[in-house]
C-alpha cells in the first residue's frame, strides 16, 4: 500500500508544478499565488505547502530530494560518479522528442526559471547543497574518499551539473543537456581517477 500511495504523491507532485508553469508561463512568476497555483492543480493550498513549502521550492523540487539512500546507492556509482549524472540526465531528456530537450519540455521547462528568478537560483543552489551534502557521506563510505575529499567532489558533481544548465540555458538549449554535463564534468573523471 506504500507503494502505491508513494505513486500517488509523486502524481500529485507533478500535477502541481506542471499547473504552476502553465501559470508561471502566462502571467510571470512573481503574479501568481500558491493559491491559484492550488486552485488551478485542483488541491488544496496547504497540499501545495506540504508537497513544495514555497513557489521557489515547487520549481526546485524533484525525486531526488525524496530519494531514499538505497536508491541513490542504486543510481549512483562511486567509481564513476560523472556517468551516473550523465545517466539520469539522459533519462530526462529521453522525455523530451528530438535530440535537444525544448525550452517548454517538462522536466527542463521549469530550468528558466532558475537563472531568470533571483530567489528561485537562491533556492535551486540551497537545493544543491542539500543534494552534496546527501552524495558525500556515500562516496566516503562506497568510494573510499576522505570526508573531507567526499565533500568536495560532491560539491563538484552538483555545482558543475548546475553550471552546466546554466550554460545550455544560456545557449538557448539547442544541443543536449547531456554534452553539457558530459564536458563539464568531464575534468572531474581525471581526479577521480587519481584518488
């Protein structure tokens, strides 16, 4: 029964920001409610409190925040961490068509939002840090680093994927997400090579 109110929850989820980008996207950012955010997913507002807590947090949230540590032990190999993000970004943009995810493609729909809105990057870079903080202690233990070594390369794992959206966003999003990542982050497999 878990299982299938889990399943439930992350549909809801979806609902909620997919119906809060359609309103995002019609009347800008800082004009919409939670309220109108609520009425138009057909939920109640504090539904969209406990699901996202704010309106930056409905943008920044995904399933990794609620990932439990044997999944992330799933997805995430110690020994080539850069490939496992490759991994999940490729999953996401085989959501999209074609080779580049669009613009208005959900998940990446939600990404403008990050670089046009100060308090949705403030909010999205906090998210990263939770992220890091969640990967270190799984690289220290699986991947055999120092706590301090762990914390730094999860650091570089979330912050260098972030840096590179930003710059597929910048470029208007015409190649995919996944050569971003895969360039920026590839100096990070020659450290992990040498650790």
């Amino acid at each position: 029964m878990a299982g299938l109110r889990e399943q439930w929850r992350r549909a809801a989820m979806r609902t909620i920001q997919e119906r809060a980008l359609d309103l995002f996207d019609e009347r800008g950012f800082n004009a919409v409610t939670i309220e109108q955010i609520a009425k138009a997913a057909e939920v109640s507002p504090s539904s969209v409190y406990r699901y996202f807590g704010t309106k930056e947090g409905l943008l920044v949230a995904d399933e990794f925040d609620v990932m439990s540590p044997e999944t992330l032990s799933e997805i995430l190999d110690p020994a080539d961490p850069v490939e496992s993000v490759l991994r999940v970004v490729r999953r996401y943009e085989a959501t999209s068509d074609g080779d580049a995810a669009p613009r208005n493609a959900s998940p990446w729909r939600r990404v403008r939002y990050f670089f046009t809105e100060p308090t949705v990057r403030t909010a999205a870079l906090a998210a990263l840090d939770r992220a890091a903080q969640r990967i270190a202690p799984f690289l220290a233990d699986a991947g055999g680093l120092t706590e301090s070594q762990a914390r730094v390369m999860a650091n570089a794992l979330a912050f260098g994927y972030f840096a590179a959206l930003e710059l597929w966003f910048t470029d208007g999003g015409t190649r995919p997400i996944a050569d971003y990542v895969e360039e920026g982050l590839s100096p990070l497999r020659k450290v992990w090579d040498s650790v």
